[in-house]
DNA sequence: CTTTTGACCTGACAGC
DNA sequence: TGCTGTCAGGTCAAAA
C-alpha cells in the first residue's frame, strides 16, 4: 500500500504523539509479519523515551536511547494513535502503549510489514544499508540517474522500483512520474538519453512533493495516522485509469503487464 | 554481475 | 448466496 508520500505522511501524523513521550509497554498479538517481532523489542522498548520519528526509504524509523524501532507497512500496513482501551480489530497486530494513554496501532491484513529492533545505527542495517538515495535530496540528480541506468536492460519502471537504485518509489509513483516525464514505463532504461533522465529525475521529485502536499494517496484501506485519507488519487494520470481518456489527448490509457505488477501508460503522450 | 521468478498473506471484487 | 479466479500500494531470496 504505501510508498514514499505515505510513509511520510504516516511519520508527520504520528511525530507529536510520540517524540519526548514514553513507551510504557509493547503488546505483540500476532508476532508474525514478514519477519517474526523479536522479543527484544518489548523487552528494550519498554521504558524507553521516543527522541524521534524518521524516515528511510518506507521504513519509519522510532529512535530512543537504548536503541531504534525498524517498521515497514508493506503492502497493507497502517499506523493509528488511538486510545491505548480501544479494542483492537483482527489485523491490529502491534500496539506500542505510551504513557499518554495512548498507543501506536500496527494494522496489517497481509503482515508483509515488519516491526524491527536494533541497538545498533539502524542505517547500517542489513535491509537498509543497500538502499539507494532519497529522491528529495540532491544526491538524486540527472546525472545520477542517467549514471546508473547505463547499460541496463530492465523496463524504466522497474528499474524505479528497484530501492537500491532509488528509495520509496513503488508503482504508482514510478508510473505517474514516467507519464509527467513522457516515457513509456516499458522503455528499456539503458536507452533513456541524458535529457529525459532529466526529465524523469524532476518528475519523480515534483510528483512525490505533491502527492506528500496532498496526505498521499487512498486507494483502498490507506489513511493516515488520524484517519484522514490522502487526495492524490484524485489527480491520477494513469495509474489504475486503463481505458479511461487520457488527461491530456483523450487516448485510452494503456495496460502492460511488466513482470507481475501493472504498468500504465498513455501511447501517445508517452514514447 | 544482472534480470526474472516465486514466495509470503488477506481481502475486495467481478463473473458465473 | 456462494464459489472461483484475479488483483492489490512491497521486497527478499533463489533461480536463470
């Protein structure tokens, strides 16, 4: 479900509740996400201050003094602050009870999210340390992009979902980017010129910046940490849009299958 | 090394 | 109202 705007938004809604409060407890229901909850988060959470609520690629990062909380939503995850009586529903797999009353609510139906612990720099962390740079820092520039996809055969598009390539972008990002850039998401990468990875690198970035303007985008179970939806679906181009009028010349959006994962596009807007 | 495929799960929806 | 098949915002590990 959520990508970079997502996660985003999930970390600026969830900040206030928890930076400088306590962790008076962690209740695990159902330890088995993606990866199985380790004991040592309940056991070293426990008791521990939040000093910040960061994001890498789609992991949210909980920092405390004794050590860093890993989360990732996958494809279904959700994060709420509720009141910590609330009761909790089939999927709310994770709860991390604060001394507010409160507590951070882990949703997932899938469970391909994760709830991590490391005592060490979390960034070094064996599924953070290959990722790629963030596509709202300028380390992710033209040359950049055009420096890594040389010689590479794989379809523009899931060259952009690769993260060690660059972080949080998923696939309704990496399609709208590559419409607002005028390629086709097929497009061997390798064959990009100088000027469209121009072109691609600015559009992921605007593309990203809006859809976080905006609280990100609700398709189906996505809200954010208050229950807000996000707006960007809205101003979709092409992503979920097959055989509707293109936006700008009316051509029905196109459908390709790339590997497993949907890809859309517009045949004439886009080469 | 690069690229592709399979795997992990549940739930919503379309069509019969 | 079921049942079956398809699809979904991610990404790791293994195979090719």
């Amino acid at each position: 479900m959520p990508e970079l705007p997502e996660v985003e938004t999930t970390c600026r809604g969830i900040a206030p509740h928890l930076i400088g409060k306590q962790v008076s407890r962690v209740v695990v229901r159902n330890p088995a996400l993606r990866w199985r909850v380790p004991k040592a988060l309940a056991a070293e959470l426990s008791g521990q201050v939040v000093r910040a609520v960061t994001r890498r690629a789609k992991y949210i990062l909980l920092t405390t003094d004794a050590g860093t909380a890993i989360l990732h939503l996958g494809m279904s995850g959700s994060l709420r602050v509720v009141a910590a009586a609330k009761p909790p529903g089939k999927s709310d797999h994770v709860d991390l009870v604060l001394a507010t009353g409160n507590c951070l609510r882990l949703r997932d139906p899938r469970r391909f999210g994760s709830i991590l612990w490391t005592r060490q720099n979390p960034l070094a962390h064996k599924l953070l340390a290959d990722i790629g740079p963030e596509p709202l820092t300028p380390e992710f520039s033209r040359d950049y992009l055009h420096r890594v996809t040389r010689g590479r055969s794989r379809a523009i598009r899931d060259v952009l979902l690769d993260a060690r390539i660059v972080a949080g972008v998923g696939n309704i990002y990496a399609n709208e980017a590559l419409f607002s850039a005028g390629i086709r998401p097929t497009r061997a990468a390798g064959r990009l010129n100088a000027i469209e990875c121009k072109k691609l690198a600015q559009a992921i970035r605007a593309t990203l910046k809006r859809a976080i303007r905006v609280g990100g985008t609700t398709l189906r179970d996505y809200h954010a940490s208050d229950g807000e939806p996000g707006h960007f679906q809205l101003t979709l181009k092409v992503y979920g849009r097959t055989g509707d009028p293109c936006r700008v010349c009316q051509t029905p959006i196109r459908l390709a299958r790339l590997g497993q994962r949907s890809a859309f596009f517009c045949g004439k807007c886009q080469t």
